[in-house]
C-alpha cells in the first residue's frame, strides 16, 4: 500500500502525535510491507489559496509555482493519506490547513448533489483513496475539544475516512508516562494491524484509544504542575 503520511506539527518528528501515528504505522506494517512516504508540512514551500479558482478553469494547474503541484502528485499515486496534527485552536495547524486549501485544482467548478448537501465535480481520479486522521490535544479528555476538526475531516472526506482522536497526548512525549503510555500505544499498534487488513477499526478498540489514560483531575495537576501542553 501507497501511505502518504501529512505530518501538521512544526515540531516535525518530535511532535507528541508522531508517536500514536509511528505506532500506527508499525501495526499496519505488521500486517504487510507498505511504501511509506512522509511530509512535514511546515517545511514544504505552500503559498495560500487565492482563491481565484483558475486552477478549476485550466485542468487543474495552480498559478502557484511551488511545493504543492509535486505534493498533488504524490497524493494521486497514494493509497492511504494519513494526517497526523496536533489540535490547535480545536482545528488543525495553520500549515496543513493551507495544505488542504491548495487541493482544489482535484476539483472542477461543477458542482453535484451528493445526498443532502452539494461537491464540486473531480478533475482528477482519486476514487481509491482512504483519509486517515491521528490528532491529538493537550485536554484530559475528547469532549468539546475535537467536535470541530473531526466535522471539517467528515465534511472534506465524507467516503473512506477513518478518525483516531487522543487526549492526553503530551504524555507520549514523557519518558516517565512510559507505564501508562506503553500499553496504549500498543493498542494503536493493533488498530494498525486491523485498519492494514480492512481500512476500518473495532469500534471498541478505538474508544479505549481516544479514551483518557489517567484520570482527569491527576492529568490536570501534572499539566498545572509545569508539563508543557501539546
């Protein structure tokens, strides 16, 4: 499988999510060999969106001459796009948001009924690719914190997409969180191995990983007592 992996952190590797979608990866390894390419976006030369929609009149070419053109391309060679990001203001950073509203030229200005609600037409062909989203946050906890990324993901992926959402996610970065962290990471390991088979993951087995680790009030009094948040 073609795995694109969209890493939104500008801590690049060092991101506190890197390690949920590492031991992601390494699942969907076990399950079978996978080409895996990786992209820290902060580090891709992406101008923003105009908007002037020229790219949706000429066949799909951007008047941006930059990174994003060769990043179209490994998206269409893709199988899997794995977004990986921190939460930031209850949405993604502001470099793969940019990202993401350079993707238009893969549509046209015709639009479509799709259900309830209406989506431009594709200029290109990437009907056989799956959209996974790893976020975490620096929250105790998932309730009222993602409700607005995991929304946009839905809302930009509504076929094929998979969403992995892990509060806490500060303590994978903590050498001495390891006794509480290890096993965790070990069932997003098997989430990988499943998803690797089956492009879907045992709803119990992704609400024990987007379930809080430690109790709420003690996660608070760690990250109060001067543990840096995500």
């Amino acid at each position: 499988m073609n795995i694109l992996v969209l890493n939104g952190s500008p801590k690049r590797e060092k991101s506190d999510v890197m390690h949920i979608t590492r031991a992601f990866l390494d699942g969907m390894r076990d399950a079978g060999e996978q080409n895996i390419a990786e992209i820290h976006v902060i580090d891709r030369h992406i101008e923003p969106c105009t908007g002037c929609f020229a790219c949706m009149h000429n066949g799909g070419t951007c008047i941006h001459d930059d990174d994003m053109r060769a990043i179209l391309e490994q998206i269409l060679d893709s199988d899997l796009l794995l977004f990986s990001f921190p939460l930031y203001c209850y949405g993604m950073p502001a470099p793969l948001k940019g990202l993401i509203d350079r993707i238009l030229p893969l549509s046209s200005m015709a639009m479509q009924k799709v259900g309830d609600h209406y989506r431009h037409v594709g200029q290109r062909d990437f009907s056989r690719l799956h959209y996974l989203m790893i976020s975490g946050c620096g929250f105790p906890n998932s309730m009222h914190n993602f409700e607005a990324a995991v929304l946009q993901f839905s809302l930009l992926f509504p076929h094929g997409r998979t969403i992995v959402t892990v509060p806490e996610s500060p303590m994978f970065s903590a050498p001495e969180a390891e006794p509480v962290t290890a096993p965790r990471l070990a069932l997003v390991r098997e989430a990988g191995r499943q998803y690797a088979k089956t492009f879907a993951i045992d709803e119990a087995l992704l609400q024990q990983i987007c379930s809080p680790m430690i109790p709420d009030d003690v996660y608070t009094a760690i990250v109060n007592g001067g543990v840096k948040p995500n």
